[in-house]
C-alpha cells in the first residue's frame, strides 16, 4: 500500500511511541519543541476527514530522532487511526533542537 504524504506505516508509529514512553533519559534540553508546517497540517487533516480533534504523540524512531507524530479525533475523543480506511498516523513535524525559535518567550 503506498501512503499519503507524512503518514508514517502504522508499526513505525507504534514502535517509535513505545520507544518515547518507555525512554528513561529524556531531559528537558533533548527535545523542546516541534515545527508543524501550516499546509501540511491543512492538506492533512482539514480536507474533508470531519475530524472533531487532533491529538500528538511523542515518539523516538530506532536511530533516536524525536517526532511528533499525529492522528486525528473523533467526537468522543478516541483517535481514529484506521489504515483501510485512509486514517493514517503522520509525521509531519520537524524538533528542536534543529530548529528553534531564537525569541526564548518563556523564560521569565
């Protein structure tokens, strides 16, 4: 099966969301931040999948890059992660470290 832009094949998905959660040395200088580009989160997810929400995971793929991988919601707050259906997990995002704000607003 080929995949849309960004989606990432289901069992990568669910590796690389173990590997976050089952991580012992993240520190808060690992990964700070994601940059999700505006279009691909239009071309994604707006476009007709009535989607009620959207919920991120943190993941770590098996040669240890961060992503922030995302699917869609539906009304009760469960994702809707169906591959034959065309609901699929993406990554789509870039982390900082690699790219991040110079404005440190939330310092105080």
């Amino acid at each position: 099966m080929e995949l849309p832009k960004h989606a990432v094949l289901l069992e990568d998905a669910k590796t690389w969301i173990s590997n976050w959660q089952n991580t012992k040395v993240i520190d808060g200088m690992s990964i700070r931040a994601h940059l999700i580009p505006a279009k691909d989160v239009h071309d994604i997810f707006i476009k007709d999948k009535g989607f009620e929400r959207y919920r991120g995971y943190n993941a770590i793929t098996d040669e240890g890059e961060f992503k922030f991988l995302m699917v869609g919601v539906d009304a009760d707050n469960n994702d809707i992660v169906d591959y034959d259906k065309g609901y699929y997990v993406y990554d789509m995002t870039t982390p900082c470290p690699s790219v991040c704000s110079t404005a440190k607003w939330w310092n105080l």
